[in-house]
C-alpha cells in the first residue's frame, strides 16, 4: 500500500497537510494521535470512503476495513451477517470467519442477534466481517475499544500471525500500549506523519 502526499480539509479546517506512508507485506505497523488529530480521516481515505484533495493511494491486492463505528444490522444474527457478506465477498466458504472466530473467542455466538451482543462482541464480530476475506492488508481504527484483556491479547495474537502470513497490518489508535508488538510505527500530528520508535514506553 502507497500514500503519497494526502491532502484533505473540512471547509477551513485543514486535517491533513501531505501525508506520506508506506506498508509493505509482512508488516505490523500503528499511527497514534490526539482525538482529532485526523487518524480517521486518513483511514476513511485510504479504504477510499473519503476522497482526499490532493494525494493518491494505491493498494497492491484485497484489503479489509474494520472502521471504528461498528456497522451492523442489529435485527441480523451473526451467522445472518456471515453470510450476507460471504454473498457479498464471492466466498465459497466461511472457513476463513471461523477461524478468526476461533482466536478471538467468538464461536458460541453464531446465533446471537447483533443487537444483543456487547460492545466487545459486537467489536469481534465488526473485525471477523473485515477479515473474512482474508485480505493482503488490514485497516483498523481503534480495533479493541471494549475488548476485556483477554480479548485485547487475543487480538494481538491474530495482528502478529497475519504479519508473519505476509499479510501487512495498521492499527489506528489515540493510546498505543504495546507499542513494543510493532514493526513500525507513526504519530499523526499537525497533518503529518512523524516516524516514532516503537520499542520504548507506551505513548499517548
């Protein structure tokens, strides 16, 4: 995946002011930043929900979105929403959900309405539809907000066996705790990108 010189602005609000990123396969990369900072912005644009004013960006094979606000039909079962998206994908199968399923802890709520599910769960399952198609790079805007520890390490977990799949991961978050899991990692301030390091102490 190639940003190259992403510009975009609210009316008069400038957000992002040439923002330049390069992930390679096999790659566990994360950008932190205040709220507000533009680190939604700058995924909307990459997944291309948002056109940016100047700038381009390139993806190189499949890539998932696992956006920040959950989007789910709350009247849909899990398995309901699977298969909507196994239709959608052209997937002959759900093997690759169940697996995701499976790390995360998720397999006994096939049958659950959405609705009823919990922050956490319904979180589970927003990063299972991203990820079932097993795409070559995956976008993640604030991936474990109400996830409890276990499910936080989980997660991680999976982030770590799709890195060394090849596959190039990017987690988008205002708190970095475990900074030292990245391969590379990014502070989102002023508009711009600021390469950080990531093997020292939690950021903010």
């Amino acid at each position: 995946m190639d940003v190259t010189d992403v510009h975009h602005s609210y009316q008069r609000h400038t957000v992002l002011r040439g923002v330049d990123l390069r992930l390679r396969p096999g790659t566990l990369a994360g950008i932190v930043g205040e709220n507000g900072s533009g680190k939604t912005t700058l995924l909307k644009i990459v997944s291309g929900e948002l056109k940016p004013d100047r700038g381009s960006v390139r993806h190189h094979g499949r890539f998932g979105y696992c956006p920040q606000s959950v989007v789910l039909d709350d009247s849909f079962t899990v398995r309901q929403h699977l298969d909507f998206f196994k239709s959608a994908f052209g997937l002959p199968d759900l093997r690759r959900a169940e697996e995701v399923m499976e790390v995360l802890g998720f397999t006994e709520y096939l049958d659950q309405r959405a609705g009823l599910l919990s922050g956490g769960s319904r979180q589970k399952l927003n990063l299972t539809l991203a990820l079932m198609h097993d795409p070559d790079v995956l976008l993640l805007d604030e991936p474990y907000q109400g996830f409890d520890w276990e499910t936080y390490l989980r997660f991680w977990e999976l982030a770590t066996r799709l890195r060394d799949a090849g596959r190039s991961v990017l987690v988008v978050s205002h708190l970095a705790y475990d900074i030292n899991r990245l391969d590379l990692l990014w502070r989102l301030e002023n508009g711009r990108l600021h390469r950080q390091e990531p093997r020292a102490e939690a950021v903010a």
